[in-house]
C-alpha cells in the first residue's frame, strides 16, 4: 500500500498546485508530495505510459485500481492523431480518455528526435514528417506549448533538443538550443493550471549538466527533468549524471528521470535524488509475453510455464497474480488472446508502482539502506536460482 | 439492475444443483432460477462466449461487473490448446480461467460439423484434423464427455450432428445419431456436479424437430438446448420451430437455444420460451469496431464520430458508456489501441445482459408486452432517424 497522506487539520485550504512539499529524506534519495490541479503525486512515483491518450492494454480503472499517481501521454502523437484541437474541443485529455489524476505530457521532443532522417532542426524549431502519413510538419517551441495547452496536462514539458548521449560537440551546440527554447517556451505559456518542467539535457558530460541545470533552474520552472539518459551510455555513465546533478538541482522542486523504468533503475535512481520516473518498459514488455518482477523477469511463452500453476509472483498482489497461473497466462499467450497483454500489463505496472510506493515508505520510515539491501539480495538469490 | 432473487427463509437450504424455479410466465416467455454448483443462473440469461477458456479482451471482474450469470467455454478448443487434462491438473476450468460462476461448456458438435473437409463422421463418432496444426483426432460421445469432465464446468453437452437446417434427408440421418450420441453421453457421464443437456436438432422440420423433442426430453437431462438454428434459415423458420417446440419441451426445464446473440433475437426468442442464449456477435462485433445497441448498430470507425462527444448509448449505463465518448473511441480504434476492443466488448456485452435482465424483470412484473412494444418502437424510430 502508498503511504498515507499526512495530517491537515480540518478546513485547512489545500496547497497551492505545484508546490512540492519535500516529507523526508534519507541520503540523496526524497519522499514528498507535488501539488497539480488534479490531486497531489506522491514521489518517489513511476508513471505509466499512455503515447496515444490510452495506457495500452488497460482501463483506467485498472490503473486506478493500480494506484497509478500520474500518467504521461505524448504532444507529438497526439498533435498528429486525433489532433490537440480535437482534444481541446472534446474538453481536454483528462475527461477525452477517462483519467481523473494528474497527467503529463512529453512534448515530442525525443520522437522528433527519432525520427532521424524525416526531420530538420534549426535554431527556430524542427521541421518533420509524420511517422503515420509522411505529411510535413514543424514544431517550435511555442507550437510545442500550444499543443500542450491544447492537451491540457498538468504537467507539460519543454522542446529539446536530444543529443547522442556520448557526442560532446554535438551535446554543446543541442545545449544551448535546448537552453533558448526551454527560455521561449516559459515566454508562450499562458495556462497558469499547468506546471511546465524544463529538460536538463548534456549527455554523459558532467560539466555539460551542471550549465544546464544551473541555467535551467534558474527559469524557476516547478520541477526540472532529466533527459537524454538511458539512451546508450553505461549505468555507471547515468548513474554518474544524476549523482553530479543532486546537489545542483533546487531540492524544493520535483526531478524527473525521463524514459527510465527498470526495477533496479528506479531503486538506483531514486538512491541518487530522482522523484519521477517513467517508461514504456513495463507495457511493451507485456506485449512481448514478458513479466517483469523485482528479482528479474520471466517469459511466459516458454514451456516449463504450461504446467505451473504458481502466480507470476508469489510475493505480488496485483490482480493478475492474485486470480491467475502461469500456466494459465501462457495458454493466453500461446491462444493468441489479448488478454494476455492486459494481465501481464497490470502485473507490470504493478510491479513498478509498487516498488516506488515501497522507496516512498521506507524514505518516510528511515530505512531506505535496509530496504535497498534486500532487494539486491532478491535479485542476486533470483540469478544464482536461474 | 437484474431482478433479486426470490427471499428465502434463514437457515432453509440452497437448491439442490439443477433445479429449475419458475417463477413467473408470461404467454410463452418464462423467468425462472437454474441453479449450479457455482450459484444460481436467473433466466433469461444471455451468456458471454469465452472458446478459449477466455471472454476476448474483458477480465473475469469486468464481467462479474456486468452482471453475467453464465459464461461458455469451448471442449473442441480446450481439447486442442492447452489440453483438457492440464486445465484438470490445474483445478478445472473455473480456477484456471478465474471465474467463480456458472460455466457451460459446449461439447464441439457445432466446431466439429464446421470443419467441413477436415472431418468424417461415422455412427461411432467423428474423427477430425485439429485446425491449429492438423494433427489427427477422434471424438466420441465418450470422449466428449471425458473431455468435458476434465474441464469441469457446470453445464455439459452432449455431442450432436449438426446438419445443415434446410436439408431434410441429412436432418434425419444425423438426427438418428444425434440422438444415440445423447443416450451415449448420459451413459458415460460420471460426474453429479455436472448438468448435462441434450441438444434438440430437425432443421427446420417440425415433425423432426417434435421427434427429437420427446425423444430427448426423456431422457431426463436437467436442460435441453435447441440446435442447428441461426445458421442459414429464415427468421421466421427460426420462429415457427420455436413456437413448435415450446409445448413439447418440458417446462420444468431450461431450454438454451445455441448461438443466438441479435438483440432482436433475444425478444423473440424470450417471447417464444427460450430461457438461455449465447453469441459470439458481442465480443466479434467489438473486435469489428461495432457497437450493439438495442436500437441497432454503429461502426465507430466513421469519419463523422471523430468529433463526436456522446457515449455509444446514453440510455445505456455500461462503463465504456460512463467514461468515454464516440470520439474517443474512434481515436482508439484509428490508433490501433487495443483498449476499443476492451471497451467496445464491454458495451455490447452489458447491452445483451440487461437487455435479458430487463425481459426477465418484465416477465416478473408481468408487463412483457408493453416493454417488447417499447423495444420494437425504438428500433423503429432509430431506422426513421439513420
């Protein structure tokens, strides 16, 4: 179970959206809460992924049920598909796809970034085909911002510029455009219900980092995130970044580690001051016919599963493990029934969601160090068992 | 909301399994209580189609949500992936499939007959070439029953010979073999806490079809299902054969007329004594992009629900209904999201059930007609409209 909320005496007006109220820390690693205009986000927190207005494969009901905190879903796919205007007139993505909670939107900076070839970036803005037509388009940072205020998120993220990670001259020249546009997109925002994060980008260059996140959180943006990582360097090149950019960050606002979701990511991430957490890991492995556990991951495609009538994970709670086989998830799998990628995507989720929920309480509790020990324990076991 | 069930005086006992309680009629049409091993089917009952040990794309708790009472799984498929013996090793099909309610398997006659060149039939039974991997098989009335005790459900069918419904010769032939076949199966069952039924077949000949009725109605069996209907006759051959057979079934007895699904259908077949349906239509149908409504049918794919803002159904109260308009739908469907699939089954789903619930509160209420005026009517005035 998430930690409960703390005590507010009765009548007390609840805190102004976007303010972070930092509860506990232990180490570098922090537990606290982040205000948005749709309830607060108790951090540390994975989110799930939703690119196209739906976390695949499940309701938000389940995701509820999950105890999901905060969702993501993508300005770029949604600009192109249903478009952002048609969100805007359906009254915004909160009540279009049925979510309640706080919501946050990427904004399209790391797809325009992968789009290699069908793209070109100037100081102004980046110019792109989309993936689904080939028609042309541009993004600035201001249409980046318009998109979002569209979209109507929580939470909304500056345009970047995403640099190979190992490449130094191209990381300076992406810095600075990065640094400018995060500048132009606080100047067109006009939505004061949104929290608009900017993106401390750099690569695997210490020095790099510390410009950009002196010169980002300057801009006094309510929460800063961490791009760029996770995208080719070693754990210990990123595990590096986020220790040399923990004192550099303000500590009164929330730190977003974008595209990381790995048990192990998340437990070494938030040991380094990381609050946000987000990734299409869990759902795409789902997909894949994977579940992910704390100890490692198992694919249930595999026969020894056809007559092992164990849950995926005897310690989880989820639903799926809590009415289902093994066996029973791989006869899905191997009938081809969807139902497969709905149970392995709660059980997934559940997965990451509750080992942030588990970091929040034992921050809270003052046993970080223990809890973190057994877990390496669990994984460790699990390998010499495998 | 489905009608409550009758008081029952404290510490008096449940049933015994298959009683049938009829507990109003209304010209033909009947409202009655089956009751199982795993809890009482209140009837009429449409029943979701699970062949694979899975309702396509809904979790067991989306449908308890939605009130099924009954749901079917297939022998023919179960028998091929993953083996009728694993899902007896791990606890029948109930534990394996998560569904603490009334199950019905079918015995694969229907399956069988449908696999046209793959198979021959002699009086013995039918050897067949599995569909998946054309490996070879044999089912007998033996087997069907073995196949079906490992699996476990409630309700079990007897094997039959289903002939196609306007050729008289072959309905007479295969209704010789239909009817050993059931005396067979009773014979080979072992299992109390199994129902088994017999399946009435004739076509669309009423002598046969009054034949098969006395022939099989002596047999004693706690149910009977009507057979080889909706599968190229006339509405109105479908009717007559109904309207044939009400006085010659037993009426202390639930008659299951087999694959019928059409909202329509429902209020004809319920008017005409039928007691319980089953259809893959609603969950097919989903898959589709179409949404079944009382009134008729959308194909949310159009152009013209992109923009959309209303629920499929706002009489309706399902959840996909509750949370999410036409326009979202079509996003998810135009982005390939597999939650439409979720969703759309969930609606035509809950259309069937309460449809069926709500011709069994007007049964109690005595009040039938005016709701089949009422249903008629909106029909009616949809097609005005489209």
């Amino acid at each position: 179970m998430p930690a409960s909320l703390p005590d507010r005496a009765a009548g007390e007006p609840s805190p102004q959206p976007f303010t972070f109220e930092l509860q506990a820390t232990s180490g570098r690693a922090r537990a606290g809460l982040f205000h948005t205009p749709h309830g607060p986000i108790l951090t540390p927190a994975f989110a799930p992924v939703g690119t196209q207005a739906t976390v695949k494969a499940v309701t938000p009901d389940q995701l509820r049920e999950l105890g999901a905190g905060l969702i993501l879903a993508n300005a770029y796919h949604l600009y192109l598909r249903p478009g952002d205007e048609r969100v805007a007139e359906q009254g915004g993505l909160h009540r279009f796809m049925g979510w309640g909670g706080p919501i946050l939107t990427d904004s399209g900076g790391f797809q325009l970034f992968s789009l290699a070839d069908q793209r070109t970036v100037d100081d102004e803005g980046v110019s792109f085909r989309s993936h689904l037509d080939g028609s042309l388009h541009r993004f600035t940072p201001e249409k980046a911002i318009a998109v979002q205020e569209n979209l109507g998120a929580d939470i909304t993220m500056a345009l970047d510029e995403c640099a190979e990670p190992l490449d130094r001259a191209y990381n300076e020249q992406a810095l600075a455009r990065t640094h400018a546009w995060a500048l132009r997109c606080l100047q067109a925002k006009t939505r004061p219900d949104q929290a608009l994060f900017a993106i401390v980008q750099g690569g695997i260059f210490i020095d790099l980092r510390l410009q950009s996140a002196e010169f980002l959180s300057g801009l006094g943006t309510p929460g800063l995130a961490i791009g760029g990582l996770s995208v080719g360097e070693s754990k210990g090149q990123m595990h590096a970044v986020l220790e040399a950019l923990h004192p550099a960050l303000p500590p009164d606002r929330p730190r977003y580690l974008m595209g990381v979701g790995a048990p192990e990511d998340l437990v070494e991430g938030v040991q380094r001051g990381v609050d946000l957490f987000d990734s299409v890991l869990p759902t795409r492995m789902a997909r894949n016919d994977a579940a992910l556990t704390r100890a490692g991951r198992l694919n249930l495609r595999n026969a020894p599963y056809a007559d092992d009538e164990r849950p995926i994970d005897p310690e989880c709670g989820c639903y799926a493990c809590r009415h289902f086989s093994r066996a029973y998830l791989r006869h899905l799998i191997i009938a081809h029934e969807m139902l497969s990628a709905t149970l392995l995507s709660i059980h997934n989720l559940h997965t990451l969601i509750q080992l942030t929920a588990d970091l929040r309480l034992a921050i809270l509790q003052g046993r970080l160090a223990q809890f973190v020990h057994a877990f390496q324990d669990q994984r460790v076991q699990a390998e010499v068992e495998a």
